[in-house]
C-alpha cells in the first residue's frame, strides 16, 4: 500500500521510499541554466529585469523548443517567525506547522486556531483562500488519516476520517483546490481515489488502481486532476496520468515508466521525468501547450506546483556558486526565473501554495529565509 507522501516539505529520496513501499535514458536534453546572482538575496527584488516575450512555437514530444528563462522576480516578503516551521501564506491567513510536525496554527485577521495530538504527526498542510487542511497520521500507521477542514470565511470544520461516507485510509496522497479535498480510499482491497466536495461534504469514489499497482502526487488545478500511477516492479514502472471520474488517460509525450511529477494546464501539461533512476532528486521538465511541446530544463523532482495560473518548479544550483532558482512555466508567459536564493550553496523547499500567494523557504549558506509574495 502507498506510503504517505509530506506535499509541504517532501524531499525526493521520501518520495522513492513512497514508490518502493508500495512496490513488491541517460541521455539529457541541453538546458537554459539562471545565470548566477551576485546580488542581494532575491526578497528585496520587486520588478523583472528583463522584459518579458511571447514564447516560441514548440516542437513535437520528440524534439522539444528548449525554453531559455526570463528573469521576473517577484515582490517577496519575509514571512516573520522561525525559518524551521513550515507556513503557508494565503491572503491575510497563515497555516504554520512546527518543525517536529506536531502543531498547526491556522491565523487570521479575526480568529486563530490550533490543531495538534501526541499520537498523531501532520502529514499535509494545505491553505486556498477559501479552506485550510490539516491531515494527521497516526505514528504508529494502524489507524486511518484524519483531515480537519476549516472553511475560512465562516469558521466552520468538519472532520474527514476512517468513519467518512467514504473512509480515509493509512497513509496516501491527499491535495486541496477548486473546493475539493482528493484522499485516497480502499474498496474491496483496490486503491483507490476519493474526492470530498468541501461545500456539500459528499464523497464520490474514483479511479482504483489495478492489482498490485498504487498512486500519489494527487494535483488539482482549474484543468483537472493528475496522479502517478506505479506497479510493483523494481524500479516501479511510473505513469503521470489525468483523472476523470473513473478513468486515467496517460500523458501524452511522457516517456514509458520515466514520469514523475504531473499537472494539468488548459489544453496542455507539464511534467517531469527521472534520467536517471540512480539520481532521482534530479528531475527533466517538459510542458505542452496548444503551440507544441517545450524543453523547461532540470529541476528537483516532487517539486511541481500549481498556483494562481501557471506551474512552478523548483531549480537547485547548476553551477558552483550558482542560486537555487523558483521557476514558473504557463502557456501564455513562457518560462521565468521568479526567485533566487541567497548566495552560496542553497537548498529551496517544494513551493507552497496558498491560493495567491507563494511561500518559499531556502537554506542557503549566506542566510536562511522563508519570504511569500502574492500573484495577482
């Protein structure tokens, strides 16, 4: 059975563990590196330093148009309070987790809560503007997960468990958005996926993955749903797939097996593959649009997010004395550098998305910083 994946602070040698537990081409394409910064770090960076174009026409699956990167850094923030605790910006509204993973905070302009147990970690923390999401496991993985929601323009929770319309299992991908909560499920022995619509509180049960097979990255942007898919094989064979209901159609360009991060955009997507199986922190981005398939270049694998209305990634160093880069992909705008750690070596966290607004937190030798900036 699939091993929980943390969506807000998942390294990808977690993410293996998540495929193997479940589980009974060396070649790269050329890539348009971030030039190195040499300057302040990227928070006190308020407008882009290049001007942005029209992205080219792509090319096919085969050959992809490599897409070098503007340079758009957004207005970042610091976030206050301790750099080790992981928050979440939305709005007016803050989602902290504790380093130990133990406590949640949910702030803002008129209320607070906390949500927290001593047999129970936080798993997935998640805010939209609209709902927070605070998903405990049990430590000792014996009991199903448990999800508090909080509408946050009304205060009001409810709670989504193993005693659900449609129960909640061990461990599992869960995501968060259009008001919808994607958990998985088990029926009949299958694993499976659930969706909670957060307005009405009804479930539906989805797609269930075949014998011997298993799913995570679960994603919800306005174009739809999107798993990885895996099988028992060693390596697991790996297939981004899109949702519907209970059908799964994989992405179209994917290579067989290689995929790994997934999301789906109007009338196209963007993914990542492994190169190689030995060095699977290390992933390749590729996106198709209406105008073609596009090359984005290296990033860090499970770093893939929607937010507002474009993809982001994340970059680590490329160079010797090169930042850790945020990147953001979205058919109409191309492909930006949008932030830049602080110099020296650097470590960038899998963004957080908060509806809006954007929280990244980055480890650098020169300065540790967690900063937010809003979209739109």
């Amino acid at each position: 059975m699939p091993a929980p994946l943390r969506r807000y602070a998942a390294p990808a040698a977690a993410l293996l563990l998540a495929l193997t537990a479940c589980s009974g081409g060396d070649e790269q394409r050329p890539v348009a590196r971030p030039a190195p910064s040499s300057t302040a770090p990227s928070s006190s960076a308020t407008t882009p330093t290049t001007t942005p174009t029209a992205p080219p026409t792509g090319g096919t699956a085969e050959e992809p148009v490599v897409l070098p990167p503007e340079v758009q850094l957004l207005d970042w923030r610091p976030v206050p309070g301790s750099v080790d605790d992981t928050v979440t910006r939305s709005g007016d509204w803050t989602l902290t987790v504790n380093e130990a993973g133990t406590r949640a905070e949910l702030e803002g302009p008129d209320s607070s809560s906390g949500y927290g147990s001593s047999d129970e970690r936080i798993s997935d923390a998640f805010i939209d503007g609209q709902y927070a999401v605070v998903v405990f496991q049990d430590k000792q993985e014996t009991r199903p997960n448990r999800a508090e929601v909080t509408n946050l323009a009304n205060g009001r929770g409810f709670t989504v468990d193993g005693s659900s319309e449609i129960p909640t299992t061990t461990g599992g991908s869960w995501a968060l958005g259009q008001g919808r909560l994607l958990h998985a499920t088990v029926d009949k022995g299958s694993y499976c996926l659930a969706s909670v619509d957060l307005a009405t509180r009804r479930s539906t049960r989805g797609w269930c993955a075949p014998a011997r097979h298993g799913f995570n990255s679960a994603r919800i942007t306005p174009a739809g749903d999107s798993l990885l898919t895996f099988d028992d094989s060693q390596p697991a064979c790996r297939t981004v797939v899109s949702v519907s209901g209970s059908d799964v159609q994989s992405f179209p360009g994917v290579p067989e097996c290689q995929g790994w991060d997934g999301l789906l955009v109007d009338g196209g997507a963007a993914w990542s593959v492994i190169p190689k199986e030995n060095q699977i922190e290390t992933a390749h981005f590729y996106a198709r649009s209406a105008d073609g398939y596009f090359d984005l270049g290296l990033g860090t694998s499970g770093s893939l997010t929607w937010c507002a209305d474009a993809a982001y990634f994340v970059r680590d160093p490329q160079r010797d004395g090169d930042p850790a880069a945020l990147m953001r992909w979205s058919p109409d705008d191309g492909l930006a550098v949008t932030y830049r750690s602080p110099g020296g070596q650097a470590f960038l966290s899998e963004p957080r998305c908060g509806g809006d607004t954007m929280t990244v937190t980055a480890l650098a030798e020169r300065g540790d910083e967690q900063v937010s900036a809003t979209l739109r």
